[in-house]
C-alpha cells in the first residue's frame, strides 16, 4: 500500500513512479473498500485474501492463478489490450504509453503504430 498514492492518481512500481488511468484507479478504490471486510488488517499490501488478511505477507501466486481462472482472458491478454486501448484513446501516443505503463520505447512504438492503423481502416470504412 505504500505504493499507492491514491490521491495523486499514482503507483510505483520497481521504483518507477507511474500514473494510474481511471480503470486501474477506480480498481484501487474498489479494493480498498476492503476495510468494510477486514478492518483490522495490518497487511500493507494491495491485494490480501482471507489467509493474508491476518498476515502480513501477498496473497501468493497460486490465488491469483485461481482468481482469475474463470476469466474468458489471461492476465497477459488483458494487458495487451489495456494498452491497445490507452493507445487508442489517446491519439497513439508512444511516449504516452511508455509512461503510463513504463514499458521499452520500442514496445510503445509497435502499439502507437497499431493504433494508427486500426484508427486508419475506422475512418476508411467511415468514409465509404
């Protein structure tokens, strides 16, 4: 938790200060709505569960496999479109994407780059 900055709209993460976008916000405030559950928690982490809520460590991988066992997408394709997404509403932007999601100028570039052909057959198909 201490590397959430709610009211900033910030996270850190590996020691990399990053803005959080109003999914990955409205997220944050969801779970730490928690308190109504476990209010007398000390662990500091974001993401507890029931065992963890009277420890002070993460939940572990094996939850988080669990938790999302039932989703139509794996975590990584989520990410990818989360950042197919920002590039999209945000004019393709790569320096935009590196920042919000700290990852490689290169990486950023092939999602600019997607975008703007994704946006170009939108607006081909618009004008027909």
């Amino acid at each position: 938790m201490d590397d959430v900055d709610v009211g900033n709209r910030r996270i850190t993460v590996g020691s990399h200060v990053r803005p959080l976008d109003d999914l990955t916000h409205r997220a944050v405030l969801d779970w730490l709505d928690r308190r109504n559950r476990w209010p007398n928690t000390a662990n500091a982490h974001l993401l507890i569960t029931q065992k963890t809520a009277v420890e002070l460590g993460p939940a572990g991988k094996l939850w988080t496999t669990r938790a999302t066992r039932n989703l139509t997408a794996i975590l990584g394709r989520l990410r990818v479109d989360r950042q197919l997404a920002e590039a999209l509403t945000h004019g393709a932007d790569p320096l935009h994407l590196a920042l919000v999601f700290g990852i490689d100028e290169k990486t950023a570039i092939r999602y600019a780059d997607s975008a703007r052909a994704l946006l170009g057959e939108a607006a081909e198909q618009a004008s027909q």
